[in-house]
C-alpha cells in the first residue's frame, strides 16, 4: 500500500524503462492489460508510448521487414510450393501495433502489402 502525503506528482518514466514495458508488453503472450498491471500503470499509457514511439522513429511504408512465418502441415504438401498449394490454408500476421492480419494464402502480394499498410496505420 502507499500514502501519500503530499501533492501527487506525475512519474516520470526513464526511456530505457518506457521501452523495456513496451517489449514486455509485445510478447504474443502478453496484454497491455496485463503489462500495465504489474507496473502499476493504465493500458492506455502502453498505447500511449507505442503510439508516441511510431511517431519518434516514424518508418517509410516502403521499408521492408521479415517476421517468423509458421507453416501448418495441411498448408503445404511435401515436394509442392507452401503458397497456394492448399486453397483453404491461411496466413497470420502479427503486426507492430499489435493487431493480427489473417488472409488466404493465395492472395495477391499487391493486395497483402495494401492490406498490412491500411492495418498498421488503423
């Protein structure tokens, strides 16, 4: 429990601490909720310095970058290709702000690379 006995200052938050949250926070394990919890902090300061550390390191949409890719075993046969070979199989990404992006595998590139641009910026 704390008192306090004076006027209620805001914390100040160390950069280095800011950013280990926001990681710990980015686990696919992890909820804001909960990160925000054990730092006694509100979800809506996670969002905050997430939104706050997009707009600091600002990245051009043309920039490419790679995730991990899980390949179930009905999405690909052995000896074919893993796109499209199944015409129910499914991609999920896990994108920066959070969210995840399921789509059909044989979907078109163009139309992937609009998609994950409309979702992050959402």
């Amino acid at each position: 429990m704390e008192i306090i006995t004076g006027r209620e200052r805001r914390r100040q938050w160390p950069t280095e601490e800011k950013l280990r949250i926001l990681e710990e926070a980015s686990t696919p394990e992890a909820s804001a909720a909960e990160v925000a919890r054990r730092h006694d902090l509100l979800p809506q300061q996670i969002y905050t310095w997430r939104r706050q550390l997009r707009a600091d390191h600002s990245v051009p949409h043309e920039t490419v970058s790679f995730l991990p890719v899980d390949l179930r075993a009905d999405a690909a046969a052995p000896g074919k290709p893993a796109l499209c070979s199944s015409p129910r199989g499914q991609i999920e990404i896990g994108l920066t702000n959070g969210r995840t992006l399921r789509i059909d595998v044989c979907a078109d590139v163009d139309v992937l690379r609009r998609l994950i641009r409309v979702v992050e910026e959402a």
